[in-house]
C-alpha cells in the first residue's frame, strides 16, 4: 500500500495537479480481463463510479480491459480491493486520446418471434415471447463457446449475466448485447 | 496435411491432439468425445464433412480446453510454437484461442522457420492476435464477419471491443472498410467476409460477392461463421484455388442453412449434417 501512497502523493513539480486531483482520473491495471471485470462488479456495488477502458498501448497485451477510477478514490478502491483479494498490478496516468472506449452501439434485428441484439462482435437472440435465449454466436474469445453452451436454454430475466462467469473482451461484449436484450424485452 | 488448432470450452479437456473422427455430433480424439455444437468443434466438423465429399484424409487436430481464463491458450500456443516443424502442413487453420500478442508472435517466428510456409487461415481469437501482433499479411486468408471487419479497417483497435463507433456504423460501406483494412496492412491477401452478402476480396479488389440463398436467420444462429471457414478451410486443402474454394463454401453454407429450414433457434449441429448435399449439389 505504501507504493501506492507514495504514488499518489503529489510532487512539489507538480504542485498545481493537487489543486486537480478530485477530477483527475487514473487507470488500474490487473493481471487478466476476469480480475477487471469482478473489480467493477464490487466497486459498482459499493457505489464507485468507475468504468471500463481499453489500456494504452504501452501496457497493453492482448485481450485487455483497464479500469478508469478517480485519483482521488484510489486509496479506498484499493483497501476495498485487497479485502477481497484483488489487487492490481499497477495504476497509471493517461490522456484522453491514449485509452480505447468499449464499443457502445448496438445493432438491433427483429426476426419476428425473435430479437438478435449485436455488440462490437457478440450477438444473442432471445425468443420474444418466452424470453429464452436461443442463440449465442460470434466472438473469437475462448469464453464466448463456454458462455453459449451455459446461455442458451435459460430464461433472460432470470439467467446469470453473462460478465459473472465471462473472463474476455468477448465476454464483455456479450454482456452488453445481454443487458441491451433486457432492456428492450425485460422493461416493462 | 492438413492442420486446425483452437480451443474447446471444457476445463477438463487436456491438451490433446491427433485425426478425429466424427460420431454422433461429437469429434472424438483419443479417449474424448466433444460436442461440435460451437465453435472450433463446428469447424472442425464442417471440414471433416467437406473433405468426406472430397475423399480426402482428415485434418490433425490440436485443441485444449480453454473457458476463458487463457491458461489452456497459453499452453496451445506453446505446444504449437514448439512443435509445429515437426509437421509439413499445406493448409493450416487457426481459430478460437485467448488473443495474446507474444505467444501470436511465438507461433509465427516458428513458422517462419518452415522450409514451406502452409497456406495459413485465420479466424476469431487468433486472427485478432495475429492482426494486433501487425502480421496480417503473414497469411493468406481471414474470414471476419462484419463486426470483425470492421475492427481490421480500424488501425487502432486492439479487439472488436474497442472498434471505433464511426467504423461501427458505417458497416453498410463494406467497401471502403475492405479499402481501409488493406490501406492499414491489416487484411492477408484474401478475405472472405461473411454477412448478409459473402465478400470474396483479394489485395483489396472485390471479386465476387454471394447472396443467394438468402437465409436471414443464419446470422442469429452460433456457429455458422465457423463452418464456413471450416469448410473453405478444407476445400483449400482438397486443391481449389482460394478463390473458388471461398465463392464454393459462402454458396454452400448458404444452402446447407437453408436446407435445414432454420429458424433462429437452430442449432449448428442440424446445418453441418446437410453440408455434404450442399457441396454435391453445388459441385455437380
């Protein structure tokens, strides 16, 4: 915690960013997509306005997600994190242009009887009358078979969404495409 | 000899590989049996189906159990990094598997080191790694969907996830996504990009499309991206040219769907088990 503290601790060179500090923003960075997605999950619950981000490119792997936090915030995030075993590897600084935006368009098909909704690549068809999810299909992301072979069969309002058990970029999107197919089923 | 390597959402499924059979909608390899109801099983099955009309030996396989957490991925593309110089492959697919861009690298230098390169194909999570490690043109063809491709028109995006909203929803232009993917080095020099109308496009030069028949509900249903590259995979491998073996498996995926008169419920299963009609009715 202390390498965190002493992270946070503003500069005397940059003396005026403490002045800025409330509306300033970081980045935390963790091991893998899963830690990401269960990290916004319990800092959601607890009421932090956070959100998902691609990382810049310079710690950027692969398949990953970063999450945006208020500097200010960070030492409470993190205890909050480590009380249930999960910390991150790191937080960073950033600029606007650096990180990506998750993709927030969503492609919507009416078959009749059945609504698709679509996602970046992620698309789940729901039976409109019975509201259970019939189909699962895109994604190149290994957990995007697994979450359609659990999925599929299950009632939309009562299933698990699917960023509980989702560990990639695939998953996440699925969620999306999830929660934008109860919206526009489930909201009445 | 003819290679497909990708991942299979069963945790208990150890890193496995060899010819497989096809039963009973499962592939089985060795002592597993692994329902072809997505994903790489369903373009694997799709393949074996393909190459059945063909008379052609069936395609080694090399596969883990992966559900998302990467480890089963991680050890794909190490075996493959390792081994895959013990093998002469004329056509290689790769498929589902975590995107890591190191590892992507990994198996790629190995290649390099072939005394023949493999006519090499990439879809889903291997072609977003392959695309993000900036060696798109290393192979010779992607099959993208139209949210695949437009993350390869966009430069920047390191997953579909992060696909720009203005590339997004300009889907309608496939063109000049085609256009913007190559001007970008990020398309091999075939695409065959799946959708409501199949695009055949070589070096950025459309050079066919296909639409008939139309069956709407194909894009609801799971796996239909995989059997068509499962079977343009293995049309490649049995001696078609890329061109016609991507104009011959958009047609018939297209007829092996509507065959099955599906309705956006059905599963991949019921399609694969009519692709062999489609492939002789197609072929004469």
């Amino acid at each position: 915690m202390m390498e965190w503290l002493t992270k946070l601790l503003p500069t005397k060179r940059n003396k005026k960013d403490k002045t800025n500090q409330s509306s300033q923003k970081a980045l935390l960075i963790f091991e893998n997509t899963s830690e990401v997605i269960q990290a916004e999950r319990i800092l959601q619950t607890q009421g932090y306005k956070v959100k998902v981000v691609g990382p810049p490119p310079e710690v950027r792997k692969g398949c990953d997600l970063a999450i945006e936090v208020p500097v200010v915030e960070i030492p409470g995030i993190i205890n909050l994190l480590k009380t249930r075993k999960i910390e991150p590897l790191d937080f960073i600084s950033f600029s606007e242009e650096e990180i990506l935006k998750p993709v927030d368009l969503f492609h919507v098909k009416d078959f009749g009887e059945y609504l698709m909704v679509r996602a970046a690549n992620m698309k789940i068809t729901v039976d409109k009358k019975t509201l259970t999810i019939v189909n699962v299909s895109g994604g190149g992301c290994p957990d995007v078979p697994y979450l359609a072979s659990i999925l599929i069969g299950l009632n939309l309002k009562n299933s698990f969404p699917p960023k509980e058990k989702g560990h990639t970029l695939c998953g996440y999107a699925l969620h999306l495409a999830y929660e934008k197919a109860k919206e526009l089923l489930c909201s009445e | 000899m003819f290679g497909i390597a990708g991942i299979i959402p069963d945790e208990t499924l150890p890193l496995v590989y060899g010819v497989p059979v096809l039963k009973d909608n499962h592939l089985i390899i060795d002592r597993w049996q692994i329902p072809i109801e997505r994903g790489t099983a369903a373009l694997i099955a799709s393949a074996i189906k393909t190459l059945e009309v063909f008379k052609k030996p069936n395609p080694i396989v090399f596969l883990v159990g992966d559900i998302g957490k990467g480890t089963g991925s991680k050890s794909l593309y190490q075996f493959l990094a390792e081994n895959l110089f013990q093998h002469s492959f004329q056509v290689f697919t790769f498929h589902y598997i975590l995107p890591e861009v190191d590892s992507c690298l990994k198996v790629i230098f190995s290649i390099e080191k072939l005394s023949k390169k493999p006519f090499l194909i990439a879809d889903a999570g291997f072609m977003y790694a392959v695309k993000m490690a900036g060696y798109a043109n290393f192979f010779d063809l992607f099959t993208p969907d139209l949210g695949e491709l437009a993350f390869l028109a966009d430069e920047k995006a390191p997953h579909p996830f992060y696909t720009r909203g203005f590339l997004l929803s300009n889907e309608k232009d496939i063109e000049s996504l085609i256009k913007r993917a190559y001007q970008y080095q990020n398309a091999p020099p075939y695409l065959l990009v799946k959708g409501e109308k199949d695009w055949v496009v070589y070096n950025q030069e459309v050079l066919a499309t296909v639409d008939e028949p139309l069956v709407p509900e194909l894009e609801a249903i799971g796996g239909t991206g995989d059997t068509i590259t499962g079977m343009v995979s293995a049309l490649i491998y049995a001696g078609y040219p890329p061109e016609k073996a991507c104009i011959l498996a958009a047609k018939a995926n297209r007829l092996a769907g509507a065959l099955a008169s599906p309705t956006p419920a059905t599963q991949i299963s019921t399609i694969i088990d009519f692709i062999p009609n489609a492939l002789k009715k197609l072929t004469g």
